[in-house]
C-alpha cells in the first residue's frame, strides 16, 4: 500500500524561509495534534513569519495504527535508506526540521494536564518550552534513546489523555501560545508559563511479569518515599526501594512498564540548566 516513496506531509503558511515548525501525528493513533492544527488553520491567520505544518507519519495516520514497523519516536535521527518505513520517515522529518524551532504533539494514558519533554544540551528548546503554558517539563535524554527531542530545538508535548476532546483545546492553546511567542501571529498577546517544575528522568519502572492484576497507587508528579508502596496486585505490593516521583505512570500506556521514576531538578528555566547544559554532559 505504501512504497519508499512516502513522505511526512507538509504545508508552509508565511513569509520567507520557514524556521518553525509544528509536527503531529507521529504515531498514527494520535490525531489530538491534527485536530488542533486544523482548528488553527480554519480561520486563515496572517503569518508574519513563516511556519511549518507537519503530520509526520501520514501511512499510519491513514490506518490509526500506532506505527507500521517501528515506534517512530523511538528511532531518531532515522535511516533514509532503511526498511522500515518509520525510519525512512524519521530521516526525513529531521531534514524538514532542520533549520526550525519545533513542537511536536502527542498524547497519553497518563495524565490530563500537558507534560513537556526536552532533551538535555538543547538550550533553545528549553528556552521555548519555558515560555509556553506547560506545569511540568521532562529531561527524557537518561533513559528514552532516539527521541524526536534528541535532534535539535524541539519540545515534544503530551496534550492529554487519548481520545479526551479537551486534549485538542489543550493542543491548539499551546500552538497559539508558541506562535504568538515566536512572533508569527500577532492576533492574541503572548502567552507565559505559569509555575513550571523541571524534572528528569533516570529509570523505568517494570510492571510485574506475568501479573495484570496491579492497581497503581501512585500519582504522577507526587514523590514516592523510599519503601512506599506504589501498587499492589493480588501478588502483593510493590515498595519503591529508593525515592522518586511518577513520570507518565498508567496502568495501560506502556505494555512492559508501568512508567518513568524522576526526580526534580528545580521550577526555573536557569535551575533546568544547571542540571541539563552542564559541560561535563
């Protein structure tokens, strides 16, 4: 149905050469980004500046398949000659994006409120992020290899949870928010963060083998003590054997994992920096 002739989609609204860009739909199964995008084309805004629109996986978007071959946030920076078409694909979106500040959008079994997620050394992307109205921001470079936030300035963002339709409000009013920060529209003023906290993450946190009978205890976000129980099944309860707060814990989103333990690194952009941009890194 698809041969190596696929390709992200894209559309280009604004004067001159496009250095911005704003990506959905990477996993086919989560179209909260297109929705958005579409909410914020439909009315025709004047640009100032010039902005990309990107569905970066359109065969699996097709098919509302969450990947064809490979997870495509998972095999960053891509092989443009490679089999697998998210590969290919992801090769291409770095090409595409090369040259532009990025936000990319997803969505989540985890939690309702939008997650932010940058890659250490990337200080425009922690610049970007921390203009936007977003509580929580993650350093996912410990543990996730071959995200999309690993190529360049690019902030990925979980709206929401999958299939909520205010995950798509959520979406466009961050879109709004990084368009009008970044000059390219000018109709509403420019949004700010409220009180954003910095986190990262340092370690999965495995669901028990063999056993679907668990029940989380823990919330996202609220720090686990060392010998707390963070779920329970009719095996018993799992104790965390070291501190740590929740990152994208759910019982269903991930198949071998219940999530990510973090730790806080500070609520300022300058704390994130210290912790993340450090030369020794």
């Amino acid at each position: 149905m698809f041969d190596q002739d696929i390709a992200p989609d894209v559309v280009e609204f604004g004067p001159g050469d496009a250095d911005l860009a704003v990506v959905c739909n990477m996993h086919g199964d989560e179209p909260t980004g297109a929705r958005a995008i579409q909410r914020i084309l439909k009315p025709s805004p004047e640009f100032e500046r010039a902005v990309k629109f990107i569905v970066a996986n359109p065969p699996a978007s097709i098919l509302h398949r969450r990947f064809l071959d490979v997870d495509m946030n998972r095999v960053f920076p891509g092989d443009p000659k490679a089999n697998d078409r998210e590969r290919r694909l992801a090769a291409q979106l770095v090409a595409e994006t090369a040259d532009c500040d990025t936000i990319s959008f997803h969505t989540t079994h985890a939690t309702p409120e939008p997650v932010a997620f940058v890659s250490e050394g990337k200080p425009r992307a922690l610049e970007i992020v921390s203009q936007l109205p977003i509580a929580y921001v993650i350093n996912e470079t410990p543990v996730v290899d071959g995200a999309f936030s690993s190529t360049g300035p690019v902030v990925s963002i979980e709206t929401g949870k999958v299939q909520q339709p205010n995950s798509v409000a959520k979406a466009e009013m961050l879109i709004q928010a990084f368009l009008n920060n970044e000059g390219a529209v000018s109709e509403e003023p420019p949004m700010h963060a409220p009180v954003t906290n910095y986190f990262e993450i340092f370690d999965k946190i495995e669901k028990p083998p063999g056993d679907e009978t668990y029940e989380l205890l823990a919330r996202n976000f609220e720090r686990v003590e060392e010998g707390e129980a963070y779920a329970k099944s009719e095996e018993g309860f799992l104790l965390a054997d070291e501190s740590f707060v929740p990152v994208l814990m759910s019982q269903s989103g991930y198949g071998e994992i219940f999530g990510f333990r973090g730790r806080k690194v500070g609520e300022s952009a300058e704390d994130a920096k210290e912790a993340w941009l450090d030369e020794e890194k």
